[in-house]
C-alpha cells in the first residue's frame, strides 16, 4: 500500500507538468479520490472482495453482471481501482486477455464516419446519427440557459445534468461500435478499414456554432471502440488517407460532385450515396495496403480536379 501511495503522488505531480527551477505546490487528495490496488492488496472469490487497508481487510459483496463475468473466466486479473461515483462505489478491474489470431482469409469492410450518418459501411448499412445530432443540440442550449442564469438553483441542475451527454454518447459509440464488429463477422471480414482523423479538428472551417458541434463530436471514440473489439474477434483495423475519398468515383476512380447525401460521377454517370461512395474508397485503399503492406501510390487527383473543373 505504501508503494501504491508513492505511484498515486508521482502520477499527480507529473500531470501537473512542472517546469524546472517552477516552485513545486502542496497537493491533496480528497476523500472520494480512487484507490489503487495491485494483485497483493486485493482478493476476489466469486462474489466476495476482500481489500487491504491499514486496520484490517475489508470484505464485502461485489455484483458483476454476466459480460464481465465472461472476460473474469477467460483472462487474469492484475490490478484494480477502487472509485466512488456519487453514493455508489466502484471496483475497476484490469484484466489480461489471451491475444487472438488475425484472420487470414477474409473481405474487407470500409467505414466512413460523419455527423448527419455516425457511420456507413461498404455494404451500405447506414447507423444514423440525427436523433443523437439533436440531442447533443438540447444538451447545449440547457447548458448555456443555465451557465447564463448563475442562480443556486440552475447550479444544482447543472451538477445533476453533469455528464449526461457524455454517457449518452458513449453508450451510442458502443452500440454502432458492436454492430460493425457483428457485421464485419458476418460478411467474413478480416479486416476493417477506417479513415485516418488525425488532426483533423485543426483543419475544421466554418461559423462558430459549425466549429463548435464538430469539435465535441467523438470520433476518435467511436474508432477506438471499434478497434479493440474487433481485435477480440480477430479482425485487424487499419487506416487509410481520407483524402478525396468522398469526392473520388469508387467505379472509375474520376472526382464527381457531392451533393449532401448524394454522389454523382460525370465520367461513367453512376449515382451512389456519398457516404458508402467513400466506404468502398476506403476498403479498396486499405486493400492495397494490405496486398503491399508498403507505402501506397496515391493518384494524381490534382490533375483530375483541374480537368473536372475546366468540364464544368
């Protein structure tokens, strides 16, 4: 416990990022703070916890549903950390996985994320993400109603409403994050292709409110929920440049027109949805880098958008 308390202290002052020759502050810990617990400190016989403290062992009840007792059979249980959320406490396990294979034979599933469709594979499932959009839009406004009112009683509210959204929107990622995975099992998928986001807030333009509703948009979060339970079934996540993928025909690789959710190619005419239009793009790029497994050429689209503006 005492090696434990010296780790919690240096994980503290290291967050605060102190420079050299800058005064070192006094920290302290709350009494709601977590509690670290390595192997030796803690004990879990099914549905009893026993953890060390100064006095004596604690023993109480712990509740785990049926999921998570599911990952409890299959791996091992390293360390744990005890939080409290309100009057509830929580038991936080970390546990190691027997790694899975990657497939080897297999399709490949494109994803292309947005706001309007949170995600449109290359089969052409779309999970909408309007109902969400709106909400995220209400959370907003009551926020700024709120903050603007500064009176005890909105200061109440805003501390009950606190984290709403983010759990809303968490739980959502889960939910289309799970039914990519099934659905990439169900194809015989051994791989799925995602868009590389990377920095793409800094590249973002448009009015305040625009940049505003982008900026708390959870894409990352979507993408990494989504990478470790495909890991869990054994299907690689790779990721591919964005670039043009929206703008590019899948079918003869010209730049077209987008309009909202409609995708139009003037060299071979064929009308897609924009969004799936860009999951194939997607999967056929992850293809050849796994068929490479090198740098990828990309084509010249520069010299195909100077031909298609002259066209139009």
């Amino acid at each position: 416990m005492v090696c434990n308390a010296l780790r919690k202290v240096r994980g503290s002052y290291k967050a605060l990022k102190i420079k050299k020759g800058q005064e070192v502050p006094e920290i302290s810990f709350k009494e709601t703070s977590s509690i670290h617990y390595c192997a030796r400190t803690f004990t879990l016989k099914k549905e009893t916890l026993s953890l060390f403290s100064i006095n004596k062992r604690i023993k109480c009840s712990f509740r785990i549903g049926p999921h998570q007792e599911k990952y409890l059979n299959q791996g091992k249980i390293k360390e744990g950390e005890l939080i409290r959320r309100g009057k509830e406490w929580f038991f936080n396990l970390v546990i190691e996985l027997p790694e899975v294979p990657l497939k080897k034979e297999g399709t490949i599933l494109g994803v292309d994320l947005g706001e309007n469709n949170s995600a449109v594979t290359s089969n052409g499932t779309i999970y909408g993400g309007g109902k969400l959009k709106a909400e995220r839009d209400r959370f907003l406004n009551r926020r700024k109603k709120l903050q603007s009112n500064g009176s005890k009683a909105s200061k109440r509210c805003l501390k009950k409403t606190s984290g709403k959204e983010r759990r809303r929107v968490k739980e959502t990622n889960h939910c289309i994050s799970k039914a990519l995975v099934e659905e990439a099992l169900l194809k015989e998928a051994k791989i799925i292709a995602l868009e590389d986001l990377k920095n793409i807030r800094k590249r973002i333009k448009g009015n305040k409110r625009m940049r505003t509703r982008l900026h708390r948009w959870p894409w990352r979060q979507l993408q990494c929920f989504i990478e470790y339970k495909a890991q869990n079934q054994g299907i690689e996540v790779v990721y591919v440049e964005p670039q043009y993928s929206s703008l590019t025909c899948s079918r003869c690789k010209k730049l077209g027109i987008r309009q909202k959710h409609l995708f139009k190619c003037l060299s071979c005419g064929s009308y897609q949805h924009s969004d799936r239009n860009a999951a194939i793009n997607h999967c056929k790029l992850a293809e050849s880098v796994v068929s490479a497994r090198a740098p990828v050429n990309v084509p010249m689209v520069a010299a195909t958008a100077l031909a298609t503006s002259s066209f139009l």
